[in-house]
C-alpha cells in the first residue's frame, strides 16, 4: 500500500497531512510555525462565520487572515443557510483560499443550535443542497493560471484549462448519535457518496459521532466504511487522535484513507507533520509529489532540542503580536503555554523536570518583555521543578 499525492481538485498537495481548522487555536502564526517545521500539505485556518466575513467585522477578518507564505490554505465556512454559504465561499476565493471547506462535523452547542456544524448531519438534504450551492458559486469566480500560481506557491504550475474554481471540500463526523452508528446505521457512508456526486471533491472524516464530542477512541472502523462507500470516487481524509507519527500510519493501514487530518496533536507538537511524513514514508506510504520534491528533507528528522522547542514558542508569540498585537498575543500564550509545555523537560535520563513554575510565570506574566524572560529563564535551567503531574486541557473543536 502506498498513498498517491493528495489532489484536491486542481491541487496537488506536497504531502497528504492536513492541519485541522482547530476553533480557537489554528491563527494564521500558529499555521507559520507548523509550516517552518515542514510535512503540511494544506493548513486551515479556523472556523469562519459567512456573515461575520460578509460584515466585515474584526473577528471574522482576523480568522481568516493569510499570506503568501500561508499556502495552500483552506477556509472552512460554517453555517445553514444556502445563499449566505455561497457567499461566503465567494469571498473566501476572493480573499486567497486555495480549497474551501464546509464544517459539517462541529459538535459544539454554540455552532449545532444555529444548525451548522454535525447538525447538518441530521438533515442529508439541506447538507447535500449546500455543498451543490457552493459548488455553483465557486464555478461562477474561477481563477486564472496566474491566480493558481500564486495561490499554491507554485510559479510552475501548469492548468488543465484556462480558468479552473477554486475546489469545495467538507469535513464530517459519523452520524450524529452513537446507537445509530452501533446499529449500523452512520449516514456518513451515504453522505460522502452524495456529496461526491454533486462535485465535493473531497471528504474529511473524524471518526466519532456528535454524541462522543471528544470523549473515548477513534473508530476506524467508521472512517473505513466511509473510504468503502466512495470506492475511490473521491478522497477520504481520517481524522482523530493522531498524537504521534505511528498513529496515522494506523489510521491509513486500518481505514484505507488517502490522508490524514492532524488538529489537537499539533498544538503540542508543531513538528508533528515532518515527523509523521518522514515516519510515513519510512514505512513504504507517502513518497514526495513529483511538483514538491523537496516537501521533507530527511527520512529521520532528529528531535528537536528543549532550545529549538522554546525557539517555537517565542515564534508563535512573536507572529502572534505582529499579526494581531500584543493583547491577543499575551491571552494566546497563556492559553497555549499548557500544551507546548507537554513536550518540555524530558531529561537524557528519561525522567521529566517539573514545568509548574514555568507555566505559571507564563501565566503571570504581564508585558511580552516578561513572557521573553520567562523564555530565557527557562533556558537558563530556571523555573523546573521536581516532577510534573500533566493533566488535558480544554479540547478546543476541531
């Protein structure tokens, strides 16, 4: 077995792993930095209101925002209206998506009781009606070869034809209530094939019901039968619980997918994409697309340093107050210093130094010249303590 380069529509991407629109976490520095380690064939960015886009407000501007090296990106549109869905997605072709994306998978209230997200999942003929809506849309803005170029980072690329659209993906979860999934009853067999045949181009899977949310395992077994069900019409993407680079090489070998979709894995691991390609490749899957030869230097990247991991760090924050300033920068450190802490400490010896110290003068911290002191503090062997007792998160959506 081995995976064939990603293609999404016109698009092939440079390997076939696939930062999740993770709600809350996937800003535009954070995607930078799972770039500059390498292994990302396409980042989303986070959950994008269509209205909140088309009003121009602040929040919706600042989610979707991109760049030249950001690319390809994909912006993944949520909500249940047809029309204002398609208008979305216009302006997303029109502010530098590479691939739009329909959320069909959120199970968080906020999003299911305005029915978006997994609640579309409920009702396969409204899901169905704006999946062929936004394909309709998108064929009426197609870009041209010049746009392509730009828009992949690729000079070289060659269209099929003069003017191609911009491709429409979705990502979904297995159906909506775990009995219907015990039972055999998933509706997402179904709802892949539907949305194939009315020119999704692909499907994104994560293998839980709504009802789960974050909650248990897995199932393979449910994104295998999704992967049956399209018999190779489309790709499916597996999703969930991709921690470690073995884990999407059990995911492909278990379910058949043509990719894998990392989310809550990257936040502590921004290297996680070159490890998994090179471990990928490794184990006969993945090999360079012909257009990306150079999309992993190296089959056995070493691990990064604690210096290099810190160096991560200061580079998020750093992104983080240029693109949005130093407020929003300050709540994100806080936020996240939790989980780029869970790959800190590790001794030669094995044993892990206790990171409480170095988490709380995060935490304190009240300018960015006292998170960079922190930084450096910790460097200096400072802010560790005997041991280290970690405990999960908040589980952002994704």
């Amino acid at each position: 077995m081995q995976l064939s380069p990603l293609q999404l529509g016109p698009v092939r991407l440079a390997t076939n792993l696939l930062l999740a629109p993770i709600a809350g976490y996937c800003d535009l520095a954070f995607r930078t930095v799972c770039r500059e380690w390498g292994g990302v064939g396409l980042a989303c960015t986070d959950l994008l209101s269509p209205q909140g886009l088309l009003r121009g407000t602040a929040t919706s501007l600042d989610l979707a925002r991109t760049n030249d090296f950001d690319k390809p990106v994909g912006m993944q549109l949520y909500g249940s209206d047809p029309d204002i869905m398609a208008e979305g997605a216009r302006w997303a072709v029109e502010h530098g998506a590479t691939v739009v994306d329909i959320n069909m998978g959120c199970p968080v209230d906020k999003v299911t009781k305005k029915d978006g997200g997994s609640k579309l999942l409920t009702d396969l003929s409204r899901a169905v009606g704006i999946a062929e809506r936004i394909v309709r849309e998108l064929e009426k803005c197609p870009l041209s070869a010049d746009d392509w170029a730009r828009r992949i980072g690729d000079p070289a690329f060659t269209p099929q034809s003069p003017r191609i659209p911009v491709p429409l993906t979705c990502k979904i979860r297995l159906c909506w209530h775990t009995a219907d999934f015990e039972a055999g009853r998933a509706c997402s067999p179904r709802l892949a094939r539907m949305l194939a045949e009315v020119g999704v181009v692909a499907v994104t899977v994560h293998g839980r019901t709504t009802e789960d949310k974050f909650a248990g395992t897995v199932r393979h077994d449910g994104i295998a039968r999704v992967v049956e069900a399209v018999d190779g019409c489309i790709p499916i993407i597996g999703n969930g619980d991709v921690r470690e680079p073995a884990d999407a090489e059990a995911m492909i070998r278990a379910t058949g997918c043509s990719g894998v979709m990392i989310g809550r894995g990257a936040l502590s691991t921004p290297w996680l994409f070159r490890d998994t390609w090179a471990h990928l490749r490794r184990a006969g899957l993945g090999s360079p697309s012909s257009e990306h030869p150079d999309a992993v230097e190296t089959l056995s990247p070493l691990p990064p340093t604690d210096e290099q991991k810190i160096a991560t760090i200061r580079r998020y924050f750093e992104l983080a107050r240029e693109y949005r300033g130093d407020h929003y920068a300050m709540t994100q450190i806080t936020r996240r210093v939790s989980w780029f802490s869970k790959r800190l400490g590790f001794n030669p010896d094995g044993t892990r130094s206790g990171l409480k110290p170095f988490k709380e003068a995060i935490r304190l911290a009240r300018s960015p010249v006292e998170v960079h002191t922190a930084l450096n503090r910790y460097l200096a062997g400072e802010l560790r303590a005997g041991c280290d007792v970690q405990t999960e998160d908040a589980i952002p959506a994704s």
